[in-house]
C-alpha cells in the first residue's frame, strides 16, 4: 500500500526547489499567451570519448545555439580539469563551463593536498555529488577522460548525478549519430591514429546529421605525461568564399544637382 | 550525508508502481488553487524549456532522467545468496549503457542490486557503502547483511518523496550465512527466501512463484536466476543487453556474465 504525503514537513536543510516549479507555472503561462521567454544558450553538441592503447581520446563539434540560431561557431567544449584530466560538455553552456571549472579548482586544491597527481574517478565522484545536490537542474552533461596511476578511463556523468565507465561514450543532441560510428567501428586496444580518427568520424556523424552540431572538429588526446589539445583537429564546414560583389564603385551615379541648406542649431 | 532535494518530476522512468504515485507540494505553502495547478504541472518534467523542440526518440539531456528500468534478483541458498540483473540503462527510449553493471558491492560480501533511477540508486549505494565500510572499522568485524539493509531502508524511508529506488541487498555474514532482504520503492524492509525487482519482475512473478523450491543447491540457484532473468529481458523493454551473476558465500564472491547469444532458450512465441 502506497502512503502519500507526509503530514508534518519540518525544515530538512539543503536546498528548496519550490520556485523552480512556479517557474515552469510561469512560464507555461507566458507560452499560453503567445510569448516566449529567452533561451539559454546550450552546446548541442556531439560529443564522445573513446579509451585506446595508450590513453584515451575526447572529441567535441563547436557549434553553440541560442534557440534555433547559432550563437558560437567556434566554442570550446573540451574543458581542462587538471593537467591529466579533460572533461566535454554537452548541456546548458553554462553549466558546462561553471561546473567544469569549479570542479577544477576544487581538483587543484585536493592534488596539492594529496602530493599527487589527481584521478580521475575523483573528479568523477566530485562531478557526480555535485550534480545530484541539484536534482538535475544544473544541465551539465559531461564525457570526463584521463589517465592517472590506475590506467585510462573514461565516464559519461549525466545531469542527474548518474554516471557510467565504458570504453567508449558519446553525449549531446548528436550521440545516436556518433554511438552508430561507434558500435560499428570500435575495437578495444586500438592504436592512436586509428583512435582519433575514429573520434573525428565520430563527430562528423553528429555534425552533418544533427541540427544542434555544427563548425569544426576538436580533439583532446591524453596519454600518460602527455595532452594533445587539438583545436581545430578538422575544418569539417569551411566558410564559403563570395563569388559576387555588391560594391559600387564611386561615381556610378552621377551627382547631377547641389542643393546647400545652412542650418542653424541653438546650442 | 543530506539528500536534503525537493523531488524533481521523472518522465521515461518504466517503473510501473509510480505511475500510481499521486504527489503533493509542501503543506502550507500555497493556496488550494496553485495547490491543484501544482499537482498537475508535477507531472511533467520540471525543467521545462521552450527550446526542446527535439523529436521524442531521441533524449534531451536536461529533462529526461537516466532510469535503470531493469530486472533484478536474488535467491538464498544454504551457504549464500546469488544474485543476478541485466544490464541496460535508458533515457526515455534510447539505451544510454547497455552494459551497466546492477549488482554493486556494499562491502566485501554484501552486494545490492539497483532499480529505478540511475542517479537516485548510485547516490544512495554510495553513501551506504561509506556508512557500511565506517561502521565495519568501528566494530571491527564483518558487518550483517541485516545492517546493511536497514541503512538503505533508512535512507530510502526518510526521503521517499524524493528518491525512486527499489533495491535488493543481498549477501553473507557469518552470524545468519546468505541472506536477501528487499527495500522496494517507498522504503519498507523485509527478508527473503527469493525477492525479484524492477519493471521486468512483473513477467516473472509467476515463473518465480512456481519454480522456487526451498533447498535448492548452488547451481540450481544460478540456472533459475538466469532463467527467470532471461524470461523478464525477453518481455519487458526496459530490461537487456547481459545477464550478470554474483554468487556471495563465505569463500567470497564469484562473478559471472552470460552474454546475449549464450542465454537460455525458450520457445519462441
């Protein structure tokens, strides 16, 4: 037997999401009356990880939208975490990017604490904790990568709190697109190039057949000792060059007659 | 550790039980009228945007919430438990992992098996685990799965409005040997011979009823598991990919897979 409410509902600390509803009420109301309120800017995205021999390898479009419009051709969505640690957002940009970069400096504080070199199942854990304190409200979803003393690894955490470790992992509006490359292609142990080109095909899918990826491809390869931070690994959509020109050249219409008026303005 | 959040609104989530679940705002707080508007809005997704024009099939990542739709089980046997799950996880229709990994170590011989939100059940099993592993070095002896399970049963029950969890804890302790007590959804706790869980345990209920025998050995716990697993995957959408298996006995904790091709097999209807 389900029991429902309960009666008494003393202060239980933490956060209240109580406005969060009133605003949907809200904002259900505005829609009702034919205006909409302002979009946030999100990365569509494609994004995707793949774990290789030697590391792994992170891989990210660079189209950000506001609504249908785009707001970014060229962003950034591969975010540092510490020096052996990258992390991609897909999500509410600016979640993306806050989250990322407060984890970060937390990161730092605890390597410097710990006289090592941070894992990445820390930032994981850390990333995760943080995102499931706000039930999902913070549209941050993530592919974290790295390599520390225990070897390659790679994480999908979603903007719940949930996460997953796989071999390879692909988030945002264009993962079916880069999970079909993916489950076609991937095999375990590969070697770098195969991995990043497996990566940038990856993206491709995602940009050429979602509407929310777009512009270039980006790669991040982390190896033990080594980041390869490759920005832009392919020019996927070049900008077309002008074949016409509007310009009209002085003196194309001629100035026949001169009418001069002085005009006088009191100051 | 506070999970101090007020419920967020799921869609995608196969659990059925919830569907029944009637939610209201915080007594007090508003009037009779925003009250009704409320529990009506509730069942939506909270975060509602006006820029989520994105087909259905496929996930917008900041509303639907990842859900380990699921089939578990856990059977007690004389010198242990064996416990089994199968391995998809979904947001809304897409499987987001279809390997994941259900049965998750508490301590060295307690295990529990998750169904219900993805985010909910690895936040909860985290918390316990620490809970667990402090108590354990404060006793300084092996914890009983019973300890365990009222961990979870206290975490589930204090915040069952905002949690959707339904957790199997299964495992061996020297005082009682194999034990399976189930915290299903809404927090209530209680021991048994043989407990199934998840969307996918609704298919099975009557396999289940019909086949267990006490007394069973070891390998007969296995076949059954995996049968009756294999039954619940092949019906319920929300339930797929590998079956995996754990055998927790005083020796320790065997684990296996049984991949998609070496499943048992039924008539095909």
């Amino acid at each position: 037997i389900m029991a429902t409410v309960s009666v008494c509902q003393y202060h239980r600390g933490g956060f209240s999401f109580e406005n969060c509803k009133r605003n949907a009420l809200l904002e259900a109301d505005i829609n009702k009356l034919g205006f909409s309120s302002p979009a946030a800017r999100k990365t569509g995205t494609t994004i995707c990880g793949v774990v290789y021999k030697d590391g792994v390898v992170l891989g990210a479009d660079t189209r950000a939208t506001e609504g249908m419009v785009v707001a970014d051709k060229n962003c950034s969505k591969i975010h540092y975490i510490s020096p052996n640690v990258y992390c991609c957002g897909a999500g509410t940009a600016a979640d993306t990017e806050m989250t990322t970069q407060i984890i970060s400096s937390n990161l730092e504080l605890h390597s410097l604490s710990t006289g090592r070199l941070p894992r990445v199942a820390t930032a994981n854990r850390m990333l995760k904790q943080m995102l499931f304190r706000y039930q999902g409200y913070i549209g941050a979803a993530l592919v974290l990568g790295g390599v520390d003393s225990t070897g390659p690894q790679l994480y999908s955490i979603y903007p719940h709190g949930s996460t997953d470790k796989l071999p390879y992992v692909t988030m945002g509006s264009g993962s079916l697109a880069a999970m079909a490359v993916f489950e076609d292609r991937y095999r375990p142990n590969m070697e770098e190039e195969e991995a990043k080109r497996l990566v940038r095909d990856a993206i491709a899918a995602g940009i050429f057949n979602d509407l929310g990826s777009g512009s270039n491809i980006d790669l991040c390869v982390i190896t033990k000792g080594k980041v390869d931070y490759l920005r832009p690994h392919d020019v996927a959509n070049k900008k077309g060059v002008r074949t016409g020109n509007y310009r009209y050249k002085h003196g194309t219409t001629d100035d026949t007659t001169h009418h001069t008026l002085t005009c006088f303005f009191p100051l | 550790m506070h999970f101090t959040v007020v419920f967020s609104g799921l869609s995608g989530v196969c659990d059925r039980l919830r569907q029944a679940r009637v939610r209201t705002p915080a007594a007090g707080s508003f009037s009779n009228v925003v009250k009704l508007k409320m529990a009506a809005v509730l069942q939506f997704p909270a975060s509602v945007s006006t820029f989520n024009n994105y087909n259905d099939l496929y996930p917008d990542w900041t509303q639907t919430e990842v859900s380990t739709g699921t089939s578990i089980m856990a059977v007690e046997f004389e010198g242990g438990v064996v416990i089994g799950a199968d391995s998809r996880t979904t947001t809304g229709a897409y499987i987001a992992n279809r390997v994941t990994d259900k049965l998750t170590p508490i301590h060295e011989r307690i295990f529990c098996c998750r169904s219900g939100s993805a985010a909910d059940t690895q936040a909860i099993a985290d918390a316990v685990t620490y809970q667990l592993g402090f108590h354990s070095i404060e006793l300084d002896e092996a914890p009983l799965v019973q300890t365990a399970a009222s961990l979870f049963r206290d975490m589930c029950y204090r915040y069952r409005e905002e949690l959707m969890a339904g957790i199997i804890v299964a495992g061996w302790d020297p005082r009682r040997g194999g034990q399976v007590y189930t915290v299903p959804v809404g927090g209530m706790m209680t021991r048994q011979p043989v407990s199934v869980g998840g969307s996918g345990s609704s298919y099975i209920y009557g396999y289940v009823d019909s086949n267990y025998r006490a007394g069973m050995s070891k390998e007969e716990c296995l076949k059954f598991t995996a049968e009756a697993l294999t039954l619940a995957m092949e019906r319920d959408g929300s339930s797929g990919g590998v079956v995996r298996l754990a055998v927790i006995s005083e020796q320790g904790v065997e684990r296996q897979v049984i991949l998609g091709n070496q499943l048992p097999k039924f008539s095909t209807v």
